[in-house]
C-alpha cells in the first residue's frame, strides 16, 4: 500500500516535471524560431565586416609594398579597371531602393515598364547587389596583393577573369541567373542603340540613366583596350602615344554615345509623334557634345590656343548645357507634386512621415539638382579625367541625382498614363478608412498638406500635374506658392 502511494507520488511527480518541461520548451522555441533570423542577419553582417577589413589591409599593406613613384600609377590603373563596375553596383543598390519605395506606396511600376510577372523586386535586385559588393573589392585586393608580390601575370588576369565573367552571365541563355530580366535588359540596350521602333518608356528611360553613366563607359572602353592588347599590370598605356593612352580619341566618342543615343530617340519620336518638345529635348542633348569635344581639344592645340580660345568656349558651353538640363528636369521631365503619391506608403512608415510633404524636401531636390548639374560638366571634360579620384565622386554623386531624379520621372508617367488610359496608380486599392488615418496622419504632421492637395486637383485639369509647356520661370515663382500649402 505504501508502495502504491510512492508510485503514484513519484508518478505524480514526473507529471508535474513533464508539464514544467513542455511549457518551458514551448516559449524557448518560439523564442528560437524568432530569433534565429536576427541571429543569421548578424552573423551575415559580421562576416560582412570581417571581410571588409581584410580587404582593405591587405589592399593598403600591397599599396605599401610598392616604391613611391610607382604607388599612384599602380593605384590609378588598379582603379581604372574596378571603378567602372563599382559604380555599377552603387546604381543597383539605389535602383533597389528605388523598387522600395515604389513598392511600400503600391506604385505600379511593373505596368510603365512592361514587366513580366517575372520581374525582379527589390529583394532579388538588392541580392545581386550584394554579390557584386562581394565580388568586385574581391578581385581588386587580389589584383593588388599579386602585382605587389611579383605575381603579374596572376594579377592581369584578375580583372580580365572579372570582366569575362560579367559579360558570360549577360548573355548566358539558360534559364538561371534571372534570365527574362537579363535578356529584357538587353534587349531594351539593343532599341537604344539602334531606335528603329517607336520608343517606349523603358528605352528612353534606360537611355537617360546611360546618359549619367558615360564616364563609367568611357572607363570600361579604356579597361578593354588594354586588356585587348595585353597592357593590363603595366604602365605603357600611361603613355600618351600609346593604343590606350590618355590622349586617345576613343575617349570623348565614347563619352559623347549616350547623348547620342539619346538624340537620335527624341528625334525618333518627334518623326512618329511630331511633337515639337521632342525636338527641344534632342537640343538639351546636343548641348553636351561641344563640351566633351572641347576639353579634348587640350591635347590636340597649343597651349595658348586652348587658354585663349577653347578654353572659355568649353565653359561657356558647360554653363549651357547644365542651366538647360536643370529647365528641363524641373519643367518637362518633373512633376513637383510627385511626392504627395510616391512618398505616401501604403501603411504609416518613418520614410514617409519623413519625406511626404516636407518643405525642405522640395528644396534640396531644386538645389542639388542644380549643384549636380553643374558639376556633371566636370566628370565630362576628358582633360580632367587624371583627377581620378575627385571624378569618381562626381560620378558617384550623379548617379545619386539620377536615382532622385526617378521618383518624380516614374510617378509623372503614372498620372500621364493614369488620365489617357484610366490605369489605376497603385496596384491596389486602399480601403476608405486607411486612406482617412493616411490623410489625417500626414495633415497633421505637414501642416495641412491634404488642403493643397484638393485645392491642386480642383484647380488642375490633369490631377494636379504641371503642365509641361509651364516656362521655367513661371514654375521658379510658383514654388513658394506650393510650398505655402505644406506649411
């Protein structure tokens, strides 16, 4: 009997111990499966760091190895090679943010830009991204420890194994690596370099953002030159007499192709259309030719001659082409009530309360906007392609003006196409009582900005839209018009 009660006591016992245990583990593991995302993303982002400063230390350890007067010729040809495919995953990244943002405000991207079902969202564009953050400073520390070791042909066939791999997985025709983006990529390249269709949105579009890419093209044409004629690892391209030189006339062709790709579109619409604004952008364009033709002349006239004569007809023309990019960015390819769509996300988000209808939003677009303008000239002059360095960051800085530039290009062709063809905005529809916390939310914290909204679309036939005909001063005096409704 007394057996019987320690039996049932001990069995009592593991009962309460069993139930104990399982409402333990229970939390513990809902806890891990948690957790266990935020752990790999740390993990990742440690490993990341890891690498990066190996990367530099053993990149500056190799610089070091060199003599003094061969360091800045080795860095330069090191940076001509990696350069150009740097910038390239700086404009993927801000191309993926860009998707972000469109897709947190339901912006209907993939309707403007005739994508499959298949086209690649900011996640997949954000992952290529990094891969190509991975695999490039790669190459490039393995290109310096090599050549600083005396391994030279080992290092000239680090940028060569990069390039040729770059170019393998564009043109692969197997169906990995993404392949209808691939191939939609290239075939859009194709309609821009030979317009001999009506030009849709996509290429003229693409052929804008080459355009803020010429300096990394005429880097790239450089970079194969050099690696055609074996001068990779050596400094005999430095030679201004040489195949690949700095004096070559490549150089400014290269620069000048995007612009006139680009032209050769507006004209092409302006046959199809007969519209005579098209025939005013293909002038913006054209404008950017004297200036790179120009500042190459440096190497081709005497010095007194590009002091005295070219030299202020190369300013002059800068000064032109940036004032009429600006009027034409602000007045024609604009909508300065963009913000209020692409800015308004879908659910409350500390980006949109930040951006949407803020005052100084609209004029650091205008101010930066301009800056860029007018700097971009600098990276466009071929004599000044040696300041390596300073070019980069002005190319890096306009392709952030590009990646600025659009949001208000995207969201103006969506009420363009919205009032022709009645396709919705937003690829879905928000419900009345989320739009009203959405309106009361963003009033208060603007100031009243859904006031200018209504007084905007009641006054506008097109949705509050500027009309692009508005002459560039009349919009500058409306600004503070504008503004007056955020605030």
């Amino acid at each position: 009997m007394i057996a019987g009660i320690g039996d049932a006591g001990s069995s009592a016992e593991e009962y309460i111990l069993q139930s104990v245990e399982s409402n333990d583990t229970a939390p513990l593991t809902s806890v891990a499966i948690i957790l266990s995302p935020i752990l790999l993303w740390r993990l990742k982002v440690l490993l990341f760091v890891i690498w990066g400063y190996v990367c530099c230390k053993v990149g500056w350890g190799s610089v070091m190895r060199m003599s003094a007067d061969l360091q800045d010729l080795f860095l330069y040809e090191a940076f001509l090679y990696y350069n150009p495919l740097l910038l390239v995953t700086m404009m993927v990244w801000l191309w993926g943010i860009n998707l972000w943002v469109f897709f947190q405000a339901n912006v209907s991207y993939a309707t403007i830009f005739e994508l499959d079902q298949n086209h690649l969202t900011h996640r997949e564009i954000w992952k290529c991204a990094t891969w190509m953050t991975i695999i490039v400073p790669t190459s490039m520390t393995a290109y310096l420890y090599l050549y600083s070791h005396g391994e030279v042909p080992l290092a000239a066939f680090q940028p060569v194994l990069l390039y040729a791999a770059v170019a393998m997985i564009m043109i692969f025709p197997f169906d990995i690596f993404y392949l209808s983006s691939r191939y939609f990529l290239l075939r859009t390249l194709w309609r821009i370099v030979l317009p001999l269709q009506a030009i849709s949105f996509p290429d003229f579009f693409v052929a804008d953002i080459l355009t803020s890419m010429s300096k990394v093209f005429s880097d790239l044409e450089r970079s194969v030159c050099r690696m055609v004629h074996r001068q990779v690892a050596t400094i005999a391209w430095f030679e201004a007499d040489s195949v690949c030189g700095g004096h070559s006339v490549a150089i400014p062709v290269v620069l000048v192709l995007p612009y006139i790709f680009r032209l050769f579109q507006c004209l092409r619409q302006y046959k199809d259309t007969g519209e005579k604004t098209t025939l005013l952008n293909a002038l913006k364009y054209s404008t950017a030719v004297p200036v790179i033709f120009l500042s190459a002349l440096k190497y081709h006239v005497f010095p007194d001659q590009w002091t005295n004569v070219y030299r202020p007809l190369w300013l002059f023309s800068s000064l032109v082409n940036s004032l009429y990019s600006f009027y034409w960015d602000v007045t024609r390819d604009w909508d300065m009530s963009g913000l209020t769509q692409i800015f308004k996300f879908s659910k409350l988000h500390f980006f949109s309360h930040m951006f949407y209808g803020r005052k100084w939003v609209y004029f650091w677009v205008l101010g930066s906007n301009l800056i860029l303008r007018c700097t971009w000239t600098y990276k466009l002059s071929a004599h000044l392609r040696h300041n390596y360095l300073t070019v980069f960051g002005i190319t890096a800085l306009e392709i952030f003006r590009r990646f600025q530039w659009v949001f208000f290009r995207v969201e103006k062709e969506i009420i363009k196409m919205n009032s022709k063809q009645n396709i919705p905005l937003a690829t879905t529809d928000k419900s009345t009582e989320e739009d009203a916390l959405l309106t009361s939310d963003y009033n208060n914290s603007t100031g009243q900005l859904g006031r200018y909204s209504k007084h905007a679309l009641q006054s506008d036939p097109n949705n509050g839209a500027l009309e692009s005909g508005d002459a560039f001063f009349g919009f500058v005096s409306s600004v503070p018009n504008f503004l007056m409704y955020i605030d």
